[in-house]
C-alpha cells in the first residue's frame, strides 16, 4: 500500500510536500513533474524539489486558506505523472584515502571491504541527483552501492572541507561548501559545485548525473 503524501507549513512563506515511501527513481520522476506543474501556479513563486519531497514558495503573501492549494497538490500527485530529466554527465576526478579520506579506514572497517574495493564500488556507478539541498550547490546523489553503506558519525566534526567525498547512510555526496558534517570523508575533489557569480551559480541540477572518478588512491 502507497504511503499518503503529507502536507505542511514552513513559517508564513513556504509548504512542504513530503511523498513519503521509499525513496527512488521513479518516486523523484513524480516529484520532478509536480514541482513542474506547481511552478505554474500563480500562489507559488518557486518549486524547489528534494529527496521525496517538494518545497514551495508563496508568491506574495500566503493563501489565507490553504485547503483550495492542498486539494490541487494532491489532485496532481494521484495523476502519477513522471518527468525524465536527461541532464548532462560530470565526470569527477577525486582523490581517495589518506589525508583525502580520513574517514576511509573507518568506512572500510565497518563494511568489511578494502580501500581498493570501496574505491570500486564507488566509481562503478552513475550517480543521478535528485535534488539540491542542505546548503547551496550541494547535491542528493542516487546510486551508492549498498554495501557501502555507513553510518553517520556520532558527533559531527566542524570542519569538513569544500569538495569533501563522503558516504553517510546509503547515500554519497560531495560538500559544496565548507562547514560541519556528520558523513564519512572517504575522498576529495577540487570542482567547484557553486559560484554565485555564475549564472545559474550551481553547477549541478536535478537530473544531472555524477560519475566518480579515481586520481589518487591511498591505502
């Protein structure tokens, strides 16, 4: 049986639409085609969709009943319609273990694999974003191989590095910006996943695909 969507309040400016159920492919399709159709709205200035969830933003100031706009999100999520996004490839180079990697030993400890297999399995894939959050630039990646999975840390650590390769729970992601982190540093790379002197300033966007590359290995 579907788990219901649910549908919520943030502050004065903006409602949360959470899909729940297991987080896939074919699930962010339809929050991809929501966010589509509810951009068009004239009570929503942005669409801003996530891991199974959609963030919008009121154009102005907000509905003073919000049912009429509940009933239309959930009218649009029962059409079960789903939008592919065919994005560009990113090839990543990175730098695994060591000093890149403190959190690899770590990683490699708790699913029983070797430096050289966690670096396998992390580059065999095609990473798909879902989408943007957390702070600005960085990506919800699709794709870790299960038998990476790690994890988060205990007690966070403030400092994580920009570019920093990570593994938290059974997902991967690469920090936009430096700052605290929970995740499991297995590796780094230098690209700059945002610029807000660009246009759009980040570089990554829902549908994107990220592929994993290994320049350095240290074991």
């Amino acid at each position: 049986m579907n788990a219901l969507p649910s549908i919520s309040c943030l502050g004065t400016s903006a409602l949360l639409f959470d899909a729940g159920g297991a987080l896939s492919l074919s699930q962010q399709q339809r929050i991809w085609a929501l966010g589509r159709a509810a951009s068009t709205w004239p009570e929503i200035r942005e669409a801003v969709p996530c891991l199974n969830n959609l963030l919008l933003y009121f154009a102005g100031t907000p509905p003073r009943t919000l049912d009429g706009l509940r009933e239309r999100l959930l009218d649009e999520w029962r059409k079960e319609e789903r939008l592919c996004l065919e994005g560009k490839v990113v090839d990543l180079r990175v730098d695994y273990g060591g000093e890149f990697g403190p959190r690899m030993e770590h990683v490699c400890d708790h699913t029983g694999l070797s430096v050289d297999a966690v670096v396998e399995l992390h580059t065999s894939v095609l990473y798909t974003v879902f989408g943007l959050g957390s702070h600005p630039g960085h990506c919800y990646l699709d794709g870790l191989d299960p038998r990476l999975a790690t994890p988060r840390r205990k007690v966070p650590i403030l400092g994580n590095p920009i570019g920093s390769v990570a593994i938290g729970g059974f997902q991967t992601s690469v920090s936009a910006s430096p700052g605290p982190s929970g995740w499991n540093q297995i590796g780094l790379t230098r690209m700059t996943f945002f610029d807000p002197a660009l246009t759009p300033p980040a570089l990554m966007a829902p549908g994107d695909k990220i592929r994993f590359c290994p320049d350095k290995v240290i074991r």
